[in-house]
C-alpha cells in the first residue's frame, strides 16, 4: 500500500481556500483519503471533514507508550546532548555543532534571567550616543532618529551575534578578557558602538564537550586570535584563561557544567 502527497488543481481549503496538499493512496479509494492546509494548521478526512485536534493527555496510559515507540521511529536529526548546551548529532555525519540558547531557553534551563539587555559606552550621557553631539530638549540617548535608527541597525539588526553571545559581549563591554583588545565597532563619527568587529570570540571554560553549559559563568570574552591559540595550546592564552576557569569553578561550578 503506497500513499502519494500531492497538489491538484481545484484542491483548496475550506476555511482559507489556500491550496492544500492531498494524501491518497495509489491503489484503491476504500482507504482513507486526507487534505493538509498548512495556513490553517488542519487535516481533513475525504467523506468525515475537518479531524478535530485533541490533547495527549487524553489518551490512556497504554497507548501514550504505543504512540511513543511509534516516534521514536521517526529519524532524530537533533540529538541533544546535555541540558543547556544544545550540542546536537549532525545529520549523515559523526561530528557535532552547536546553536546557541535562546533567551527563553536559557531561563528554562537555569531558572534565571540573563542580565546585560542595554549597555552605554558614554562617559558623558548628554551627548548622543551615535554621533557624540550635544543632546537638545528632552532627548536622552539620541540628538535625532536618524542616530537612532543607525545605532538600532548597527546593534541590533546588522550585529551579526546571537542574543545569547551578545549579551556575554556585553558583559564584558566588547573586550577581550585575555589581552584587553578592544572588540567592538567605532563607528564613522569615532564613537565607540557596542556591536562586534567581527574578531570577537566567545569561550567555553568547560568544553561543551565535557559537559560544560551555556551559564554566562562558564562563558568569555576573546578576541578570536586568543581563541585560536588558546586552543593550539600556546602559553600566555592557556595560562590566562586557565586561571579565568579556576577562579570560576572555585565560586560557580555548579552552574558550570550542565545537568543530565
């Protein structure tokens, strides 16, 4: 018995009349025959209508653990490693990689928020922060919208940094916490902007391999030269992030690493 999935002229949906997708078998019509609307989110049987959408919870012990080796058939093309690191099996293929948490995620798993949401590089706040310009009337971050919205596209919009990273770089008010090399952006106005200048790293001090977390406690900021050799075992970065990790274990260990 093969089911075929297809598009056929005069097969539209219902509620939204978008084109749907149909599921019949090539062999007989006694067999159930479905249209999929992905707009509206539906299945619908051929002769029944609409399938209504029901909670799993209403199900019975017994079939729960049937539905449940049922899906495990299904091919799993992210393998999950540990609790907040996201480290996942690539698909045909032995190696790993890795995505950063999502702000929602990284308090779901660590039961905190992640601080560091705005940062101001400005030593005198009345001036503005994209143009370094005298800041008129009631005016606190910007002298115009324009500076604004370059300062938005510039910060946020064309960072090129996942939220999480971001926020570590933020922290660390975008230097490199092993040599002290200035990693941010200045801007043609000679104003110091909190984005990256594309040589800005950030480091596990516990691999994820090892288990080690996405806590902002186990996460640096590095240039990626120090990244570099750091990990070709050259001394001075080995050394210095080396005593950055004691240090860390000694007062956040438990956060650190991640739980299974």
């Amino acid at each position: 018995m093969n089911y075929h999935r297809f598009k056929h002229l005069g097969a539209y949906c219902p509620k939204c009349s978008r084109k749907v997708e149909l599921l019949f078998s090539e062999e007989t019509s006694e067999l159930p025959q479905f249209y999929i609307c992905f707009k509206c989110k539906i299945i619908g049987q051929f002769g029944i209508g609409e399938l209504s959408t029901n909670e799993f919870s209403a199900f019975s012990p017994e079939r729960k653990k049937e539905i449940k080796a049922f899906i495990e058939e299904i091919p799993d093309k992210y393998r999950y490693q540990a609790k907040g690191s996201q480290l996942r099996l690539e698909e045909k293929s032995d190696t790993y990689t890795r995505r950063w948490l999502s702000l929602y995620e990284y308090e779901k798993a660590f039961g905190e928020k992640l601080g560091f949401e705005s940062i101001d590089f400005r030593e005198d706040k009345y001036l503005c922060k994209w143009c370094n310009q005298p800041l008129e009337g009631r005016r606190r971050s910007f002298c115009s919208d324009r500076c604004s919205r370059n300062y938005g596209k510039a910060t946020f919009f064309k960072r090129g940094v996942s939220t999480l990273p971001y926020r570590i770089a933020s922290r660390d008010r975008f230097y490199c916490r092993v040599t002290g090399e200035d990693l941010a952006v200045t801007n043609r106005f000679g104003v110091r902007i909190p984005a990256s200048n594309q040589q800005l790293e950030i480091h596990h001090l516990v691999f994820v391999s090892e288990h080690g977390s996405d806590h902002e406690t186990n996460l640096l900021t590095v240039s990626k030269q120090v990244h570099q050799d750091y990990h070709k075992g050259e001394v001075y970065a080995v050394q210095a992030i080396e005593n950055i990790k004691e240090e860390q274990l000694r007062m956040h260990s438990d956060k650190m690493y991640t739980k299974k």
